[in-house]
C-alpha cells in the first residue's frame, strides 16, 4: 500500500532522532531524491531505470550507517528515557 515507503519512513523516526526540524529536513531529503530520480528518468539519462528507483533506498542505508557509527562513537542521541518502559496508570482511589 505505502509502495516501499514505510521502511523509509522507519528510517526518517530514526533519522530525526525524536526532534521535529530533524525529521522535516529528513522528508525533504528523501522525498527530494525521490524526485531526482523521476527527473532523470524523465530526462532519458543512460542510467538504468532499476538503478534510479534504487536511489532512495541507498540513500537510507547511507543516513542509517551514518547514525549506527555516530551511536557507536558514544554520541547521545537524544532518544527519550522512558523509551521501551511499559505504562502503568496510577490506581485511583
């Protein structure tokens, strides 16, 4: 249904790192790659089209090394405390 997209949209949570302007400047990343690859199959480039539908998802792979190696080096990166911890409403009396 999402046409492949919900990986990257997995990767854009991961690529923001719990901030906003983060995750915007994400979107506007990838979605921007995504249309340079339609205009270069538009234009007729001598580049495969499977190669050029592979764009988005290299570059994903890419930002998420990019983050693995940043979190590896001791980099805190901002996600929240509680993260993974089960909720438990207070009783009511």
């Amino acid at each position: 249904m999402t046409a492949g997209r919900g990986w990257i949209a997995v990767a854009l949570v991961i690529f923001g790192i719990w901030h906003p302007l983060r995750a915007m400047f994400g979107c506007y990343l990838f979605g921007g790659i995504d249309a340079l690859q339609m205009r270069m199959q538009a234009a007729g480039t001598r580049i495969p089209a499977p190669l050029l539908l592979m764009l988005p998802y290299l570059m994903t792979l890419v930002v998420l090394t990019f983050i693995s190696i940043r979190k590896r080096q001791g980099i805190l990166l901002g996600a929240p405390a509680s993260l993974g911890n089960p909720f438990r409403r207070e009783e009511r009396e």
